[in-house]
C-alpha cells in the first residue's frame, strides 16, 4: 500500500515550528517509515518546482507554518493547497498571524523605515532598501512583494485543520500525527491538537477568595511571583481565561503567566477582547478615573491582549496605531 504523503512548510514565522517537529526525535524516525515527506524544505533540499510537478491534490497532509506576508508566502500557500488533501494552520502564526501579525499595528513604510534606515545595528548600509527587481549581468533578479500586512493562512486558502501554539506542544504534535496515521480524521475545520477549554479550567493555582481585586498591574520580572497563587490575583496578567487549553501548562508551570499561545477556546471570537473582558471583570475601580489609572498600568495594551492573534481579531481591518 502506498505511504501517505506528508508536506511542510515555513512561511512568515520564527521557525519554532520547525524545531518542534525535530524535536519528536525517534518518533519522528518511526513516523518516517510509515509515511513519504514529499516537501520539507527547513531540513531537505527540497525545490518549489517538485511540487509544482505533483498532480493536484497528491499530497495528503500539508503542515503549513507561518503567516503570510510576501507574495512568496502567499504564492506556496496557493501552490500547496492546490496539490493537498488537507491543509493544517500548524502553530499560532498560520492559525492566527501569531507574534509577526502584530506589525500589522504599523503601516509598511514605518517598518521598512525602522528595519533598513533607522535601526541601531545598522552599520554603513542604513538607507538600503530591497527592491522587487535588480537588473544584472546575467538577468532580472527579484525579491517577493512585502504585502501591507500579515495574513493568517485561512485569509489565503480554504484550511481544513487548525493546530495552535507557539509552538504546538511536542506531544500534541506526536499525538496528533499519530491520530492521523491511525485514519483518525476529525472534523473540517476543527481545531487538533488542543482542547475546548481554557487554561483556567486545567490550571491548579489556589484562587484566592471570590471578589479579590487588584488596584494595578504589574509584569513578571518586578515581582517574585507566589508559585501556588494565581497570576492574575497577584496582579499579573495571565492569559489564561482567554487561552485554549492542551498545552500542559508549561510556562505557568515555570511560574511564569500564560501569554496566549494557543489562541482562543471554543465560543470565543476575539481572544484580546475576551482577556480585556477578565481583567475589567477584577480591577478595584469605583469611578471611570480609577479604571483608566488602573488600565494604565498594562504595558503594552496591544501586544499583551493581542500577542498572537492580531491579524485574526476584531481589529484586524484598523488601519495602523
Ligand atoms: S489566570 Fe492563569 S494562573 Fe490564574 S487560574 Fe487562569 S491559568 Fe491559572
Ligand atoms: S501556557 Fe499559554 S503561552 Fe504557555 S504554552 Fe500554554 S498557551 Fe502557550
């Protein structure tokens, strides 16, 4: 019988992705003879041209990773899509723009500014921009489109599964490897690899009694934080009421809070404006002005509500901060 046919890829992202799959380790080894990775080009000297020899559909599991942000990005995602069965959002960059989705926050021309002109490392090159097309000697040279923002890979492409994280857990990754191979198939358009609760519901730090309120908020590194409280009631912001659960808890388990990483639970829309909606729900405010002094303290309101899931929010058609 022949091997299913697997594919990944790294489009706009960090490559964490990527290393988590590595990081299966003899699992990955014994996935490997029970399966033909056909792409992969992080770790094989794969060409965008193999693919584009395959017949449609030929493929039958792509493991996208990353946003989309140039032209290249989108032109794969459209290329892989085409030659898939299934298409995954593998990690919180395809799933929902992730941590390169908050530049959406500024206009093009001020990143390209920052990155090329303004930077402080930049030595005797500030001022050199890339272009989209070089003449030279032996031909026309030319770069990918730097798009106006980033994209989540269900705004590009039909996407049939959303696995999140950043990265996804390895044993989530393990598992639901696994359950494919096992002719498990879920749901399209379901969510794999997670759970349909919160970290809330899953994390075992004492609450403190009902009504505790907090009259500021503060960031990790200022305070030592009590291992066994909740964040949140020692005026942390955590995540955790906003966050998808099936991660393990890892950071939170290194007594550090929850950032977000696997996206919103089950019902819920806009992570941002649901962790907004449990921070209001415990600040000590009696009138508006205490709710402004006390909402003043959040460093970084965009970046801590929206870490992961700017270009997938309610926000994500604003023009720029
Ligand atoms: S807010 Fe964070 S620390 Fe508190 S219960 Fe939820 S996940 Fe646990
Ligand atoms: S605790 Fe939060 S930030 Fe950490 S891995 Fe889990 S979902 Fe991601």
């Amino acid at each position: 019988m022949a091997k299913p046919k697997l594919a990944f890829y790294w489009a706009a992202s960090c490559g964490g992705c990527e290393i988590t799959i590595t990081e299966l380790g003899m699992q990955l080894a014994a996935v490997g003879k029970l399966v033909d990775i056909v792409f992969w080009p992080c770790i094989m000297d794969f060409k965008y041209s193999d693919v584009e020899s395959m017949a449609d559909g030929e493929i039958d599991v792509c493991f996208f990773n990353g946003g989309i942000r140039t032209s290249e990005n989108e032109h794969i995602a459209k290329l892989l899509r085409q030659k898939s069965k299934l298409m995954v959002a593998f990690g919180a960059c395809a799933h929902e723009g992730g941590i390169p989705g908050l530049a959406n926050y500024y206009d093009p021309e001020s990143i390209l500014e920052r990155v090329y002109d303004t930077s402080p490392s930049l030595d005797e090159s500030a001022g050199t921009r890339p272009v989209p097309s070089t003449q030279m000697p032996e031909g026309e040279i030319t770069l990918p489109t730097f798009y106006d923002r980033v994209k989540t890979l269900a705004q590009t492409v039909q996407v049939d599964y959303y696995m999140p994280g950043c990265p996804p857990v390895v044993d989530q990754v393990g598992a639901v490897f696994g359950a494919l191979l096992e002719g498990k198939i879920p749901e399209p358009g379901a969510v794999i690899g997670a759970d349909a609760k919160t970290n809330c519901d899953v994390c075992t730090r004492k609450k403190g009694p009902t009504g505790t309120r907090v009259k500021a908020f503060t960031r990790p590194h200022l305070i030592e934080a009590d291992p066994e409280i909740c964040f949140l009631e020692q005026g942390l912001i955590c995540a955790g009421p906003a966050t998808r659960a099936g991660c393990g808890l890892p950071c939170i388990n290194g007594n550090m809070p929850c950032r977000g990483c696997y996206g919103p639970p089950d019902g819920v829309t806009d992570q941002g404006a649901k962790l907004l909606s449990a921070l209001a729900a415990i600040i000590d405010a009696e009138t508006p002005e205490d709710v402004q002094r006390i909402m003043d303290t959040v460093v970084d309101p965009v970046g801590t509500y929206y870490r992961f899931n700017l270009s997938d929010s309610i926000l994500s058609e604003l023009k720029y901060g």
